[in-house]
C-alpha cells in the first residue's frame, strides 16, 4: 500500500524534485501503470476550471471620508454594492444590475475594470448621524485606491453541472445561455476531466484552508460553498483570493442575453497524492462525469429529466435527443481550464506553490434543500375561468362578432372540428375584417401561432409570459389541446391587487 505525507511533498517541490502533472494527464498514467504505481510516481495532480460562476463578488474598504460618512447607498459606476455592514465597506455582487444600463453592464463589470485599473465613479448617500455627518458623497478611484479589496466567492467550482435543453416552440434564455426551440441545441459547463471536485469527490485533501490558483494569483477554500450537495455528486465551494493580485486574463464580466450578468471565473486546485485512492479518483476522464440533460422550457424547479449524457458525449459535438442528433456547446472553457491546469503545474513544479492539509475536511454528507415556502402558490387553474366560449374556425367573422358582443369578453378562443384549439380572435380581429376584402371566416382572420397556458402552471409565470408577449389573454390547454379555461391580465392583475 502506497502512503506519502504532505511533509514529504512538499519537500520535493522545495528539493525540485517532486513529480506534477495535470488530471488530463493522470488519466493516461494510471491507464498505464495501474493506481498503484501511478501513486509511487506521481506527487500532485493539478486541476482547473473557467466557467461563469454567479455567486462571485468582492469585498471593498474605501477608506474614510472628510468629514466622516457611514455609507447607507453605495453605487459603482450605476451598479448598487451591498453596504448593510460598516461604516466604508461594500460587497459589490458579480450579478447586479446597472441601474442605468440594465443587461449591458453590472458588478462583473465593476470587478474586472477594478482588476484592469480603470477609474471607477463612487456614489454613496447617507442619513447622516452625529459621528458620521456627511450625507452625500461623489468620486472616482480605482483599486490602488482601496485599503482591501478581497474577493469573495460563496458558490464556486460545481463538481459538475446539469446540461440544459429547451423542449418548447420559442427560444427561451437562460444563465446557460439562448436555448433554441424544440430540443434545438444543448449547452453544458464544467470542466470533466480537469474538474477539481471530481478529481477528489471524497474531500481527502479539499477542504477549509486548500491553497487554491484563484483569478491568476493564490487564493484559498473557506470553506464549503452554498447549495452544497455532495451526496447527489454537486459539490460547491466558498473561495476567497486578493483581487489586487489577480489577472483579467482569468476574472471576465460577461452578459447573458435577456439573463443577465456573470462573472467567468478561473479557478484550480493541486491535488497532493498520498495514497493508491486519489491516484485512482485523479485518473477519472470525462466518460466517467455523468449529469442530466434537463428539460429547461419547463418553469419549475423540478425540470424534467430528457436523459444522461457525459461529458466525453458533450464534448464530442452532439447528442442525441429523441432519435435526432442535438449540436452541443461549452458555456465554459476548457481551452482556458486545461491552461490553468497547466499554470497552476508550473507554480508547483518552481517550487512557488506548496500543498497542505485542511484545517477541516469539507462535509461529504450533505444534500442542498429546496426553499421552505410557507404560503401556497397559486396556479392558474385558481383564477382562470372556467366556462369558456369557444367558436368554429369555420364560423363566419358576423357570427363571432356577434358572440363576443353578447358575452363580457375580447377574446374568442378558436377550436377545429374536433374541438382542439387551433387559433385565438379578439375584437381588434373583427374590427380589421370589417375594414378589409376577403376575410368571411374565422380561420381567416384568426392569430394561428397562440400562447396558450396549462392549469397547473404558476401565476407568476403566466404573468410574465402575457408581459413578454404583450398580449393580454390565454387559453388554458389540457395535455390533448381541448380549451378548458382561459386567462387575462386582469384577472392576474386582480390577484396581484389583493395580495397587496
């Protein structure tokens, strides 16, 4: 049985002695020699992933002002910081919106321009007291400027990632990008083979105080990130770095259309060989990463699972889904991973980075939970109504008018021969077929490509589906599209109203 210390690790990497190699190369070697003479041969393993990881952000202290201020607001160029704690100190969060430029710019941005050097505008306000008097508060610094600007990442480096498809007719986007309409692309993240959390599933040498390439500079674990689910294979981790030392070529803003911002972060982990069992958790590959292709055209926090896949499956360009070949696409990079990886290999081998055990192991045993919610949800089923007038695609346009001057309503769903929707006409529809030549029937005038909803979707999602669409009426479908309600931006509005 193969043991070594950490001692003795680390003083081949001081001796210039120790053996390092990267997880994409510890596969071939334990292919080769078997786990354990690959555990006598090798001494770290070095891993590495660059993806965006939302739940990133940095921790500023600007110093005092003259006179004093105890900062209740703070923006950063028009992107709001959480100031909830002392008088000077900010956490500007990588997710936060601009307040003037929405999608195209926000926290991410801040902290890769602070990283680059740029000027950046403060504004703070204040209810000002008698220790702290100003109220008011306006100018510019960059990160020379700042006493500490610490970065600190609560949900960092997922073991692996669900893989999103879209199984609706409209292109939906989404924090794993644009998804195409009925299973039209697939978009994945995480890095497989050179993952950190897969190269050490069991949090032998992962854990509170593991030196870490954090951004381009060394970093540290701090302990186990939020959501974090080792149980069910997504292990998450809490990071802490100097953002004064990092690199832009590894911390990047970007924008996700319709989504919102994130920030690509560059992290890597050197694994320390001690025994034959991370020489063989070392030597996974990406056949061995298995996740779930999840259906994310379903609003809910449960989407349906469309299949499994690998990683060594995603990366080859393509999946199959429902008998037909699916393109595939990284969210992240694994060109920038495996460069990490490298790096990080480099670091070791000059005798600049060193291993250590944790201070405390990370829990092995753990399941991320759903939110606790103490009020019921209401579905559209709970407000919609219920007795619906359909008409005949084949009814003329007089016979429609007619029905909807007798009833309380605007909007007529349109039904075929056999009753199924296939249409929607609303009193604009008549009022423009009275004007125009050649429109006598329903099917001529009606809107055929309808937003319909079904009974047990929440309101919420209605709600932005009719905003989103600028329409203000639904059908509601069963599962064989037979109408059996209907919806409208009143009866949410109605609603909304008396929750108030």
């Amino acid at each position: 049985m193969v043991e070594k210390s950490i001692e003795e690790i680390n003083r081949r990497i001081k001796e210039d002695n120790v053996n390092v190699v990267t997880a994409e190369e510890m596969a071939g070697i334990v292919g080769e020699l078997g786990a354990k003479e690959a555990a006598k041969e090798v001494d770290v393993v070095t891993t590495g992933t660059f993806g965006a990881m939302c739940s990133s952000g940095v921790w500023l202290n600007f110093g005092h002002s003259e006179p004093p201020m105890k900062m209740n607001k703070v923006f950063l160029n028009g992107v709001e910081a959480y100031s909830g704690v002392a008088a000077v100190d900010a956490f500007i969060g990588a997710g936060q919106l601009s307040e003037t430029e929405g999608f195209d710019y926000g926290g991410a941005h801040v902290i890769e321009d602070l990283i680059r050097g740029k000027s950046i505008d403060l504004h703070a306000t204040s209810y000002g007291t008698d220790c702290y008097p100003r109220k008011t508060l306006d100018t510019t610094l960059n990160i020379y400027d700042l006493n500490q600007a610490i970065m600190i990442n609560p949900r960092n480096g997922y073991q692996k990632y669900n893989v999103a498809t879209n199984g609706i007719n409209r292109t939906i986007y989404t924090y794993m990008g644009s998804l195409l309409p009925n299973y039209g692309n697939v978009t994945y993240s995480g890095a497989g083979v050179l993952s950190p959390l897969s190269n050490d599933p069991d949090y032998q040498t992962i854990g509170v105080g593991t030196p870490i390439f954090l951004g381009g500079a060394k970093g540290h674990i701090i302990g186990e990130g939020t959501q974090h689910s080792p149980e069910t294979n997504f292990g998450t981790l809490m990071l802490r770095g100097d953002l004064k030392d990092m690199s832009a070529d590894y911390i990047r803003a970007a924008n996700f259309h319709e989504y919102g911002t994130s920030l690509y972060v560059g992290m890597g982990i050197p694994i320390p060989i001690l025994n034959e069992q991370l020489a063989q958790s070392t030597a996974v590959t990406d056949k061995d990463v298995v996740t779930n292709v999840l259906d994310y055209g379903v609003p809910s926090r449960d989407r349906p699972v469309i299949r499994k896949v690998n990683y060594e499956e995603l990366r080859s360009g393509s999946i199959e889904i429902n008998g037909k070949d699916t393109p595939t696409s990284s969210m992240s990079s694994f060109k920038k991973s495996r460069e990490i990886a490298e790096e990080l290999k480099k670091w070791v081998a000059a005798g600049d980075f060193f291993v250590n055990t944790p201070s405390q192991r990370l829990p092995a045993k753990a399941t991320c939970k759903p939110m606790r919610q103490t009020t019921r949800n209401p579905l559209v089923q709970d407000i919609m109504a219920k007795d619906v007038v359909v008409i005949d695609e084949n009814a003329t346009f007089h016979e429609a008018a007619k029905m909807i001057m007798e009833n309380t309503f605007s909007h007529l769903p349109v039904v075929s021969e056999d009753g199924k929707l296939v249409g929607i006409v609303t009193a604009w529809d008549i009022s423009k077929a009275v004007a125009e030549t050649g429109c006598n029937y329903v099917k001529d005038i009606m809107t055929k490509k309808v937003l319909t909803s079904n009974a047990t979707d929440p309101i919420d999602i209605a709600a932005r589906n009719l905003d989103m669409k600028e329409v203000s009426a639904m059908p509601v479908i069963d599962k064989d599209r037979y109408v059996i309600g209907i919806i409208t931006s009143n009866d949410i509005s109605k609603l909304f109203a008396r929750r108030r």
